[in-house]
C-alpha cells in the first residue's frame, strides 16, 4: 500500500503511492474528498442520502456500493496482494484509515494555524486597524 497524498489547496488532486489518480465519476473523487476531510467513521446511510439523495434509500445504497467497489479498484485493495486498506468499510459505516499513510495538505495547514495560535502569532493582527482619524484605503 502507497501514500494516500490528497492535495485540497489549490486545484484538488489525489496521489496513491506517488500517481495521480483519475476517478470515473465526480462523486467517486468528491466520496473520496470528503472522508478525508471529514476525518470520522459515517453511517454509509447517511453518506447514501448526502451524495444519492434524488433516489429512494435501496438505489443510494447500491450507488454507494458501486462508488466504494471503484475506489477499492483504484487504490489497488482487495487485490488479495496486501491486506492492508486505506478505506475502513463495514456493513454500515465507511471511513478512512488515517493510521495508514494518509498525507492532507489540509491538515498540516490546520496543524500549523493551531501551532501559531498556541505561541502567540494568530493574536497579533497582519496590518494595523484603522483608528477614527485614519481613512480606510479600501
């Protein structure tokens, strides 16, 4: 199993052991987008009525299954070769496994931003705020 390197700032791509991946269908890339942002486990319920909701529950479900079946197939699992999978699937929940290698540029800029907060820098305004006196340039 690659690294699973989601890049979200800027032009969105997805990388599986360093190859851009090309998805099917929009809402295969936007299912994929959307675990990792997330970041927790979903009903696969409640993922069918997010991303299927203009059919009934039977169809969203089946929907799901094909999409979860083409992200496996991308992603190489199942292959019987390495056991190991990014996708944690049950009978009734869907998520990703951040324990495997999982890269989000999302949230190392996320982690950075804590770490300004927690030394001080985020308090510190970026310009000077406008005082009565001062005309705003904007």
């Amino acid at each position: 199993m690659g690294i699973l390197r989601f890049t979200l700032l800027g032009n969105p791509e997805v990388h599986h052991a360093d190859q851009l991946l090309l998805f099917s269908t929009r809402k295969e890339f936007a299912l994929l987008i959307y675990l990792a942002v997330e970041g927790r486990i979903h009903l696969r319920k409640t993922l069918s009525e997010l991303f299927w909701p203009e059919g009934d529950a039977r169809h969203g479900r089946a929907a799901l299954r094909l999409t979860l079946l083409q992200l496996r197939h991308l992603l190489g699992e199942g292959a019987g070769i390495d056991p190991a999978s990014h996708l944690l699937i049950t009978g009734d929940t869907l998520g990703l496994d951040f324990t495997s290698d999982v890269e989000l540029d999302l949230q190392t800029l996320l982690d950075l931003h804590g770490t300004d907060h927690a030394r001080g820098y985020a308090s510190q305004p970026a310009w000077p705020a406008p005082t009565g006196d001062q005309p705003r340039s904007w």
